[in-house]
C-alpha cells in the first residue's frame, strides 16, 4: 500500500517550513517514528518523523524548497500491503530540537477516496510523552490520554507499564484517568461548549479536525484552530470549516475593534480638550512624505558639514547687486551658490551622477540641471534651472527668481520640476546652520545652506595672523553613500568652498 505524507504542523500554527535536508532516499526502508527529514520554520528546526514501517518510493520536496503545511512531501510503500493510495500526516515529533513539547497525532490514515482532495488532518493532541512512550502505550493497548505523569510533567514509560500492569487495581486505573484528566483540562472548556462565534465564548478544544485549506486560512489569520466553535465532528472529532474559521476571526476583528473604539473613547472622557484642528494628508504634502520616505530608506545617507569664509562673496553681490537692479533682477546669494556647484560638479564628475537600481548601472551626467528647494504652503517644490554652467550669472539669477515665483504661486510645471542632478536647500534664509537634507532622488547629493553668520576667524596677511570678524556660511552636503563615499564628499565641498571663497574664479565659468 502507499501513503502520501503530507508535513504536518511542526510549529505552533506555522504555515510552512523550509526541508533543509532529507535522511532518507528512495529505495530505504524505515521504521516508525524514524525521523526521515529536518525542517526549519520561524521557530526552530526539527526532525519529522516517519509515521508507518515500510520504504521511500518517492520524495516530493527538493532540499531548500519552502512546502506548505498539508503538502505531500514523501511517498512510502508500507511492507506487506498491497492497496489503493492514501494521504497520512504524522504528528510533529517534539522531541526534536527547539520544540521542548510533547504531541501525538490521533489522525489515522483516511480511505483514498476521502483525501483525494482535500483530506481532513487532525491537530495535536497536547499529550505530554515521546514516541517511544506513545508507541509502547500502543502495544501495549493503553490508551495514553487515561495515563497521568507521575512527577515530571511527562508522561514515563513507567507511567505506562505502571497503569497498564496486571497489579494495578481498576480504581487505581480510574483514579489516574481522572488525574489526566483533570490535568489536561484545567485551562481547557469541554469540546462539547460549542457556541456561535460572535459571543467570543472561550472554547479550547485539546482536538481539532480541519482540511488543509482551513489550516492554511487559520494561520494567516493567526487562529488556533481549537479555539474556534464549531458543532460539527469528523471521525468522532470536533471538525472545523473554513467558513466557521472565517466567521470567527471576523467576529474576533469586529470585537478587537469594539475595544480600541472603547479605549479611545475613555481616554477621551479622561483628558481634557486641547485646542487642535486636522486636516487632510493629502495632496503635495503627501507626494512629499512618499518620496522623502523612499529616499531615506533606500539610499543610506551620509551628510558632510563644514564651513566656507564668504566674506569676500558677500562684498562682490553687494556690488553686484545695483547691477542687477538696473536690469530689474535681484540678485541673492542663491545664484553665486549655482554656478559655484555647477563648477564643482564638473571638477567632480563622480557626484553627478544617478544610480539606475533596475539596471545595477551607475548613470554618469554631462550635464549639469541645478534644483533649488522652494518653500510654499504646501511644502518644499524643486524648480530645475538648465545648464547653469552654460549661462551667465545674471541669467541664472533672473531664471531661478522667476522659477521659484512660480512655484510659490503653484505655477510651476511638472516639466520645470524634472531633469534635475543636483539640489541646493537654503535652510539659512529661515535662521538655521547646518542640517541633514534628504537626497531628491534619483540626484546623489544635496546641499544645505546655512545662514551667513559674522564669526572671528584668523586671517593670515603678509605672514601675519590676526583675528579678524569673518562672514561665514555653513554646507550641509547629505549624499548616497551607494555611489559615493566620504571622500568624494569632502572634494566636492571643497571645490564649493574654492569659488565661493573666490567667486571671481566664476567669471572664468
């Protein structure tokens, strides 16, 4: 005869396990209880056992296969019998590694046209003893669920031969079922106290039968099987539906929220009004949490700060600045900052760039699109100005004004916020020195400006140092340590400073 063994529940309600390795092959001959595999789930690795005599004709499963709970793993030819297949799952042997439970399967073989489909599998039964134990209670004719532990809260194979022995009296036999009982039963509500599941009546059943399918629905729901009311039997056995599964964790959903609804409603009955209002997460705002999530959890941030004396910087705008006036353009500091970066990026190629994930390409850019963070009310939008290494200072500056304009005004095009390689974040204009900016993916880097600050510094003229009051401004360069590392950073800022120590070095720009 052969049997298809399905793995049985070799965890608390597991779903599946990993086969790490056969101890069989085809072809062995095996004993009961022979362990025949090793399965890990979440919880442990442990040995499943063989549950007849006989010899592998088939494996089902490949070593490192991940296999569902219910699904036939091995196929034995049982010695000396000759007949239709049947479907057999095998108690989870617990005492194999990480368990440290006893259980015994009450589940026999099911006549082949009962498990063609969907053969029922009887759970666990919580009774505390090893194979070795259960077998000889087998031979012996004692039932093992009558048999009470004597000390250890296992049941002995002295346990056995004690109860089973011609010497002990049938009300000593009597007085021991009603010890086991008693003891498997403490915490326990009789099979019999079925009630419909929405009363969330405690029912904890020490059997449950149930196909496959149920189990499966069970575990993903996080449902003990033997918890679930039913007042249908199988074999002479509680048995389960999947309607009376899903009914159940609907009812138990519905009541978890009954009681989440009633704790806020007492914790608002408990604390005084505060004044607050809400309003929706929506929109931009939302489109922003998206993308800023997205970015900082995939590329790994670093952010490199340091300081930049811009005094000379602050001496050339404010010259500049008339002008600009005389052509109708204010001219911020912004700008001097964009062709600084710009300059960089061309002397630091490797920080422009982009990592293209789907292609595990590193995309290096010729150009040089330079996005500037914007404030509105609905948050920070990132107009692009093109080719600022390609225009002039006033052309970047009268671009970039009109840009951010439109982007207070909710103007500005999608086309305006695309194509960008790099972005700048004033954080300064607000009071702030340094900060941690989230790389605009798919950028590499961004940088953070502080507020220009006068601080002293020494200066060192004609071999004199003196100290001397400085305006300074801080850099925050947050960059995607994937493509980049520490170095690349610091050379880059370090160019950055370079123009805007010097920013008649732009004019060569």
């Amino acid at each position: 005869m052969v049997r298809e063994f399905e793995l049985p529940d070799v965890g608390e309600g597991v779903a599946e396990g990993e086969l790490l390795r056969w101890r069989v092959e085809p072809g062995d001959a095996v004993s009961e209880d022979q362990p025949v595999a090793e399965v890990e789930t979440d919880k442990a690795v442990v040995d499943v056992p063989s549950p007849v005599d006989g010899v592998v004709e088939e494996l089902r499963a490949a070593e490192g296969e991940m296999v569902p709970v219910g699904d036939v793993i091995i196929v034995f030819r049982v010695d000396g019998e000759d007949g239709p297949k049947a479907t057999e799952t095998a108690p989870a042997d617990d005492t194999t590694a990480g368990s440290g439970q006893q259980t015994e399967v009450g589940a026999t073989a099911q006549p082949a046209e009962e498990t063609q489909s969907e053969p029922a599998i009887t759970q666990r039964v919580q009774v505390p003893a090893p194979p070795s134990v259960r077998r000889l209670a087998r031979e012996l004719g004692v039932d093992i669920s009558s048999v009470a532990d004597s000390s250890s809260g296992r049941i002995t194979e002295p346990d056995v031969r004690a109860y089973a022995s011609p010497e002990s009296s049938t009300q000593e036999r009597s007085s021991q079922q009603t010890t086991a009982a008693e003891q498997r039963t403490q915490q326990a509500a009789p099979a019999q106290s079925v009630s419909p599941a929405q009363t969330r009546e405690v029912v904890d059943r020490e059997t449950t039968v149930a196909v496959p399918k149920t189990r499966h629905i069970a575990a993903e729901e996080g449902i003990d099987l033997d918890t679930v009311p039913t007042d249908e039997q199988k074999d002479g056995e509680p048995f389960v539906t999947l309607e009376a599964v899903q009914e159940y964790a609907e009812a138990q959903q519905q009541a978890q929220q009954t009681d989440r609804d009633a704790v806020v409603e007492r914790a608002a009955a408990d604390e005084p009004a505060r004044p607050e209002s809400r309003k929706p997460y929506k929109g931009i705002r939302q489109t922003i949490g998206a993308a800023m999530t997205s970015s900082k959890y995939t590329a790994p941030h670093v952010t490199h700060q340091d300081e930049v004396d811009v005094t000379a910087l602050v001496d050339a705008r404010s010259t500049l600045r008339r002008e600009a006036e005389a052509q109708d353009i204010r001219l911020t500091y912004m700008p001097f900052v964009m062709k600084a970066c710009a300059a960089a990026l061309q002397e630091n190629p490797q920080v422009n760039v982009s990592l293209d994930e789907a292609n595990e390409e590193i995309v290096e850019k010729q150009y040089y699109n330079i996005g500037v963070a914007t404030a509105t009310d609905d948050g920070l939008l990132v107009p692009v100005v093109e080719n600022v290494d390609a225009k002039g200072l006033l052309e970047v500056a009268s671009e970039t004004n009109e840009k951010t304009q439109k982007a207070r005004e909710r103007s500005l095009s999608p086309e305006e916020m695309r194509g960008g390689t790099f972005t700048i974040s004033n954080i300064g204009g607000i009071g702030g020195e340094y900060g941690t900016p989230i790389i605009n993916q798919p950028e590499s880097a961004i940088l953070a400006l502080g507020e220009i600050k006068k601080k002293p510094r020494v200066v060192e003229a004609d071999g004199e140092e003196t100290i001397e009051p400085r305006h300074i401004m801080t850099l925050s360069l947050s960059f995607d340590h994937r493509v980049l590392d520490g170095a690349d950073a610091a050379q880059f800022t370090n160019s950055i400073q370079k123009y805007l120590q010097n920013p008649n070095l732009l004019l060569l720009e």
